[in-house]
C-alpha cells in the first residue's frame, strides 16, 4: 500500500497540526494499518491480513510484523510530537491531529514555496506598435498601433473616481471622468485588456455583450459600458509588433499569468485589505464567468485561511517533506442562478468579479482534486450550504514569454460548439442553445468529477491516542 497524496496543515501558534493521507486502495481490504509514534517521529505501519491475523491483545513488541513507511521525521523540522488524535479512516483516507511543544520554523520557511503577489505587468511597452490577435486562428483583431497610454483597471472594489485624478477624454472638454479608453488607450486587469470597441468592426462578431473572432467564432471576451468597449480574456487572444512574420511567436500580454498568480491576484482584489479569518461577513465572494452560449456558470467562495502553511512530499516517492502556503476555502460551483446568492448577499456587501472561462475552469478542477485529499465527512461546511472544503496550493508554475498555458483533454472553454470550430454559417451562439447540462459536460470535461460523491461506507477501524497508536478491525 502506498501513500498517494500528503497533506498536513500546521498552526504554529496553536502547537498542533492536521495530517490528511491518501492511499492507493481501500483500507481495510487486505491490510491492517496503523500510525506509530517513536522518538518523535510519525511512521505509517501496515501488515497482510492473508499473512497473519491481527491479534488485539498483541502488544508494541511485534511491531516488527509490520512495513513503516516514515510519515514526520523529527530531525527535519524539529517537531516534539507527543501525541495523535481526532482519528478519521475512511476508503482510501486517514486523517488526525497531532500536538507538539517545538517546533523550528526557521527550517520550514527557508525550504518553503513561496509564490509572491506580483505587480500585473504587461509584456509591452506605451507607444510600441502591436496587434491584437486571436489566440486560436492568429487572425488581426485590433490592426497594429501604437497605445499612448497603458493603464491599471479599477477592481470590482474600487471606486471608478479613485483610478483618475482628472477626466483623461480630449483636452479642452469637461465631461465626466469615464472609464472608457480613448483609440490608443489599453487598459488592462487581472487576465484581461479592455479596448476602445466599435461593434461594426470587420474582425468581430457581436452578439448581446459577448465578443467572438469573426474567422474561427471563438469567444474572445465581453463588451462594457453600452458596448462602447471591449474587455478581451488575455486566455483567448495574443499580440504581435508590428511588421511581425507569419511564423512570428504569438505573445502573451502579461509577463506572469500563472494560476497560482491569478489566484493571488484574485483575493488580493477581491479583500484589499488583510483578510480576516473566519469572518463570514468579509471573506465571501462569488465568481462568475459566462460561456460562449452566454450562459452564466458561478462559483460561491468562503476563504478560511489565506496563508496556510502546508507540508506536503518533495517528489511523490520522498520521505522529504517542504512547506507550501496554500489557501484554505470552501466552495460550490453553480450553472445558472445560484441559490446562495440572495442569502449571501442579505448578509454581506458580496463581492462579485467576471473571470474568464479559462482561469473558472482551472480553478474549479484544481479545487475539486485537492478536495479530494480531505475526508468526505469533514468536507462540507453546513447542511443547507454545503460548501466543500477544499486548498488551493501556491505552485511556482513556470511560463515563459510568448508560450501559451498548457491546456489539458478536457475541451477548450472558448469554443463555441462541441468539439470543433464554428463557422460563419452555424449559429452555434445564438439563443437557440439551451442545453446548459450538456454544455457542461462538453466544457468542463467529465462533469461527473464535479458531482457530489456518494458518503462512502465508514471504517470499522478504531485507533487510539497513545504515543503508539494502531488500528484494530473489529470483526
């Protein structure tokens, strides 16, 4: 049996921590398990049940019986762990709380990951000459021109006033401070550029508030202020200088746009300010994102911890254990108009923010698999919520300029119809797409990955809370 994913939380001030373990078969099939603590270290212990029965009379002395597998070592971070409990097996699961009086967090954080927030900046320059293309067929978007000004978009929780210190329109006229940009303006936000639009443009089509490249119909973004401009996902286009060759590379608009960014990003916009843990009042927010069809997909986030330290395994075979901050959070995704949302927003002043179909789905998957490392029953908040519990682990993810983000087999979320490219004949946009399941299928992949799991069958393993405990099946 081997130990398939790791996960244990520490809290430092409390003098305690949460190890979640996840095996590759079901417990309880064929071995016996058991967690042992020697000289400070933790070890995972396990016997075949066809080799020998288990004897619940035995004692420690024929722990030689047993395979160890080192779960904590105390000579790498120095954690006097004196005893476990809050014991939870399920299937493939283990999870407890351990307790310590030391611990030396001068090891931990010199060999963490650590992801800082990163200014958004942008791969070019004000008065560089470039295109916008589309990301899919290279089709010219915006023909090449030079942008006079490059400027920071307000977030959803900035006031518009607070982004101009005097109105930016043409010299000379006194109208009120507006937020669309001038022709050679481009303003720019987390993982998107807003442009000056003009519906009637050649290489677009317009439909409602969604923007499509007239060439391939891919779903390029939405337009704002009464279709006056247009807000393109930076997923779905690329820009290119002037003059640039038809094998030139395609570029990226922002020097970092990892997920791992984009989610620090995300709460650093959505709580300016430190965010208070565990204030239900302050750190809810709601994401949503509209697809190609036009149909609205959400996702309700409750963050716990912001900032958690996290020890998880160096390299899937290693006893080496490294510190990695992770984002603690419950969440729930919805297709069409969630229930939660007018309670929510009765309690609170909700955040809301637009993200693109490429980073909703990123996020959605990466939060469905690492729920998957906590216990079904400690995985929801409330009964009438039920909100999963979930991490989001801050990953140096390396993207070089002008390389596009790896993609999985899960489908594009910018098509606009199942599986391949529409063309100009196929109204696959219109209203006439009402199949808002099956659409879910065919855009985020195997939608049974995002269903509720059944409640899987309680193990009969009992463990106490000795500094050697040990699991007991009772027959």
């Amino acid at each position: 049996m081997t130990i398939t994913e790791l996960c244990i939380e520490l809290r430092p001030n409390l003098c305690s921590g949460v190890a979640f373990l996840q095996f590759d078969q079901e417990l309880n099939k064929t071995h016996v398990t058991r967690v042992v603590i020697r000289n400070h270290n933790v070890y995972i212990c396990e016997r075949d049940k066809r080799e020998q029965k288990y004897d619940t009379s035995s004692s420690d002395s024929d722990s030689a019986d047993f395979e160890e597998m080192l779960l904590i070592s105390y000579d790498q971070f120095g954690m006097d762990i004196k005893g476990l409990g809050n014991f939870l097996i399920t299937c493939h699961n283990i999870s407890f709380r351990f307790n310590y009086n030391q611990i030396d967090l001068d090891k931990i954080d010199a060999g963490a990951v650590e992801v800082p927030l990163a200014p958004i900046l942008l791969n070019f320059q004000e008065n560089e000459a470039i295109s916008i293309n589309c990301r899919n067929c290279r089709a010219e978007l915006v023909e090449a021109k030079s942008y006079r000004r490059l400027r920071e978009f307000p977030s959803c929780v900035v006031d518009p006033s607070e982004f101009f210190c005097h109105n930016h329109g043409p010299a000379g006229t006194s109208a009120p401070i507006s937020l669309v940009p001038a022709e050679t303006d481009l303003f720019y936000g987390l993982n998107y550029v807003i442009i000056n639009f003009n519906g009637e443009s050649a290489p677009f089509v317009h439909r409602e508030d969604h923007v499509y490249c007239k060439r391939c119909m891919r779903f390029l973004g939405l337009t704002m202020f009464n279709g006056a401009a247009a807000r393109l996902w930076a997923d779905a286009v690329r820009w290119l200088p002037s003059g640039a060759g038809v094998n030139y590379p395609k570029r990226h608009f922002f020097k970092s746009s990892t997920l791992s960014q984009l989610v620090k990003r995300l709460i650093h916009s959505l709580w300016p300010q430190p965010l208070p843990q565990l204030c239900l009042t302050t750190s809810r927010a709601v994401l949503v994102t509209s697809l190609p069809n036009r149909k609205k997909h959400y996702v309700f986030l409750h963050v716990v911890e912001p900032e958690l330290r996290v020890l998880r395994r160096i390299h899937p075979d290693s006893d080496r254990l490294c510190c990695q901050r992770a984002c603690k959070v419950y969440y729930d995704f919805f297709e069409g108009k969630p229930p939660l949302l007018e309670k929510w927003q009765a309690q609170q002043t909700l955040p809301q923010m637009d993200i693109s179909p490429d980073m909703f789905q990123a996020l959605v998957k990466r939060l469905h698999f690492n729920g998957l490392l906590i216990p079904h029953e400690w995985r929801f908040n409330s009964k009438e919520e039920k909100l999963e519990l979930s991490y989001f682990f801050y990953e140096n993810e390396e993207q070089p300029d002008g390389v596009d983000v790896k993609r999985g087999d899960d489908g594009d979320p910018y098509e606009t119809d199942k599986g391949g490219l529409a063309s100009d004949s196929d109204d696959l946009y219109s209203e006439t797409d009402t199949a808002s399941e099956d659409t879910g299928i065919h855009w985020l992949g195997n939608r049974t990955l995002l269903k509720r799991c059944p409640t899987p069958p309680r193990s009969s393993v009992k463990m106490s809370t000795s500094s050697s405990s040990s699991s007991e099946e009772d027959k």
